[in-house]
C-alpha cells in the first residue's frame, strides 16, 4: 500500500518513469527515495523501488563485464509445448531428480548443493500434449536482493507460466516453503490469484484516460483514478482493470508490475519420511496453495499425477479444428479456460477472425443438435471446430 507520497515525489517518479538510460534512472530513484517520508505505509513501496535499484545496479555492472567478455551462461529457456513450469526451491530439494524421473531431462541429481547452474528444461508428456519442466537453480534467502544470481532466478520464474515449489520434507519443509514463497513475492512475482489488477499504458498524446472494462473499481471512482494519475503527471493513459481493483490496486501498478503465475507446491522424498504430521505441516505451509507429496526417487505413477494436477492448476483447454469432409486433427490446439471461438480464430489465423461467419461444434461445449455457434461461445476442453468464413 502506498499513501501521501508528497507532490515532488510523485513528480519525481513521474521522471522515472520517463528515462530509460539505467544510470539516470538509478540517479533519480535514490532522489525519489530521499524525498519519501518513512513511515509504515510506505515501506512496501521503499523496498520495492531499493530492489529495482538494486537490479539496475546488477544490470549496468553486466554490461559492463559483457562489454568485457562476450559470452556466460544463459537464463533465458525458449518455451516449447504446452506450458513451461518452473521447478524452484531450496538446494537440494531433488529438482534435478523430479526432471528426472517425470521427464525426458537427462540433467544429473548430485547429493552436494547449488549444482544445478543454470536453468536446465525437460519435458513431461500427458495425454496428447507436453508440459516443459525447467529446473532453475536454487533460491535462497535475498535472491529478491541479488544473492546467488538471484534476479536471473528469479527472472527465469518471472518468464514461466507457472510455478511448481519443490521443497525436502526431512529438511525445513515449512520454513523453505515460506522462504520462497517470500523471496517471489518480494520479486512482484504472485503464487496466489489477485483479487483484482490493473495496467496503466501511458500515452505520449491525447489528455483523457481510457478504459478497457475486465473488472469493477471497489472503493473508487474513475475521477479518483483520473485524480491520482494526474498527480504522476500522467494525463493520458489506457488503463485495463481486472477483478475487483481499489485505488491502492492503481497506486501498486505503477510501481513495477506484479505478474501471477499459477503455483503448486511439491514435498520430495517422501521415502525418507512418512510421518503425517509433518505432511500434515507442509500442507498448512502451503495453503491456499496446493500441495503433493513424492518421491523422486520412487516416482510410481508420478508422471500422470503430476500432468493431471498441471492441466487442471494451469486451466489448459484443447481443442481440436476439422475442415469440411475431413477428420479432426489429431494434435489439438492449447488454449487456456474461457478462452473462446474468437480467441481460437485469432491463434489459427488473423484471417481467420476477421473473416469469421460461424462455427460448429461438437464435443463437451455443443448445446445445439446442429452444434452452429458464434464468436463469443465459450469452448470446453476436447471440442472440435470447424469454422466457416
Ligand atoms: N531418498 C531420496 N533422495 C532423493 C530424492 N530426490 C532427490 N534425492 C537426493 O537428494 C540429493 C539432491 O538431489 P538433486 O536432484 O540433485 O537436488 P536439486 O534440487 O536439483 O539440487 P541442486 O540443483 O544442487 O540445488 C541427491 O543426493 C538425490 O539423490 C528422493 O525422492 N528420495
Ligand atoms: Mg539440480
């Protein structure tokens, strides 16, 4: 929550804002920061900005070594298959043991710590689609801050569509859950489903601020908004509002964006322990999140579970298009729940949407015996469609 920022610290922020060059934007921050009146309401918002600062740094020095040498480890894994997940957590947790017993990965497990570098993929096959799993190094305590390569952790987190918590039930369970669940959230990186969000796109023109309606205001008017972005000096924007926003909600946004990944949380080595109290502990830990507890190193069935448990958590939709006089395909197009007919038309083809006439459907979604539906049909996992244009 952010309150009463003074008019020259908002006007400050309104700078930088507007700069690019990292070392002017890392001056104006430390001028922001000492313009801030410190006080709880403001503490939130102190750390966060003292973390981009704190990145920033990390960013020029980077530069400065890349000028220097060309080429070190990359974090960046390119997404392949249906969802990329990232398998995080503390060291030795059995990341590279879950890869390897639900995965084609052929990455080592090693019984020392912090072996795993850099993030390693693999993918998990279920039913007809595959899910990437990738193995990001550790995360420790202040990895929000930059220790053990934390913001390029952290980042390859940032870049998953979701998130998969991988803890020791014989070491911590509870407290690591913690920790990470911590160390991500410091890191405007959400486990649990906001309430409500909002996006501010700032216009270089125009003076009126415009709204794209996913959600309702809570607490607030349009004029309050209009009221505060103006104290940014920020006159024209287009503002999207998902859920239910309060002007808090507004204020956050233009502060760093927090993203929501989807999240499930995983005790390992459940052959070392099966005491239930301690399951019954990491479940508490973990909670709202959902929590599995395995064994890497007796997986059983693990690879099923484990698909079903991140079809259902990541809300995947297939469905599978035919054309006139044919068989439907066999690979199915991944979408995500109440993605609809337009959406679809738009990841087949742009022409395809324009040129939309209607649909028919058949499978879980069809209401009608001639299954005809427009734009706006909400689809079901395992339909099949066959546009008309
Ligand atoms: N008993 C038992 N040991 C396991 C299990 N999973 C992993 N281990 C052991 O735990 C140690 C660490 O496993 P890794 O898979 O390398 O762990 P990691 O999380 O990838 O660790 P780093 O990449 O080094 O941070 C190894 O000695 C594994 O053999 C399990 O389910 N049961
Ligand atoms: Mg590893």
């Amino acid at each position: 929550m952010v309150t009463n920022l003074p008019p020259d610290a908002k006007s400050k922020w309104n700078e930088v804002t507007q700069t690019r060059n990292p070392e002017t934007r890392l001056k104006l921050m430390g001028e922001f920061l000492s313009m801030v009146p410190k006080h709880k309401g403001t503490d939130k918002m102190c750390s966060q900005v003292k973390r981009q600062m704190a990145q920033l740094r990390e960013e020029i020095e980077d530069k400065k070594k890349a000028a220097k040498r060309r080429s070190g480890p990359s974090y960046f894994v390119e997404k392949a298959g249906a969802a990329q997940v990232a398998v995080v957590g503390p060291t030795n947790a059995g990341r590279s043991s879950l890869l390897r017993a639900v995965t084609n990965s052929s990455v080592e497990p090693a019984p020392w710590p912090f072996s795993t570098r850099v993030p390693t993929p693999g993918m998990l096959p279920y039913e007809d689609i595959q899910f990437q799993l990738v193995e990001v190094p550790p995360i420790v305590e202040g990895s929000s801050e930059g220790r053990s390569d934390g913001f390029q952790v952290l980042s390859a987190a940032r870049n998953s569509d979701g998130i998969i918590i991988l803890v020791d039930l014989t070491d911590d369970p509870g407290g690591n859950i913690l920790t990470v669940t911590r160390e991500l959230e410091n890191s405007r990186i959400l486990t649990a489903e906001p309430q409500g969000e909002v996006e501010v796109t700032r216009r270089g023109h125009g003076s009126d601020i415009q709204y794209i309606w996913e959600g309702e205001l809570d607490g607030c008017t349009t004029d309050d908004i209009a009221g505060l972005l103006r104290e940014y000096k920020i006159r024209s924007a287009l503002v999207r509002i998902r859920g239910r926003v309060t002007l808090d909600t507004v204020e956050d946004a233009m502060f760093g964006n927090a993203v929501y990944r989807p999240t499930l949380v995983i005790a390992n080595k459940a052959d070392l322990s099966s005491d239930p109290a301690v399951v019954e502990s990491v479940r508490a830990s973990a909670a709202p999140l959902e929590a599995m507890v395995v064994s890497a190193e007796n997986p059983g069935d693990l690879k099923d579970e484990l698909g079903a448990k991140l079809f259902e958590l990541l809300g995947i939709v297939r469905v599978y298009t035919k054309q006139p006089g044919k068989e439907a395909a066999e690979a199915p197009i991944v979408g995500h729940r109440g993605m609809n007919v337009g959406d679809l038309a738009k990841l087949i083809h742009s022409d395809f949407y324009e040129r939309f006439k209607y649909a028919r459907i058949r499978g879980p979604s069809a209401k009608f015996e001639s299954g005809r539906v427009g734009i706006d049909h909400v689809l079901m996992d395992g339909d099949i469609v066959q546009f008309h244009t």
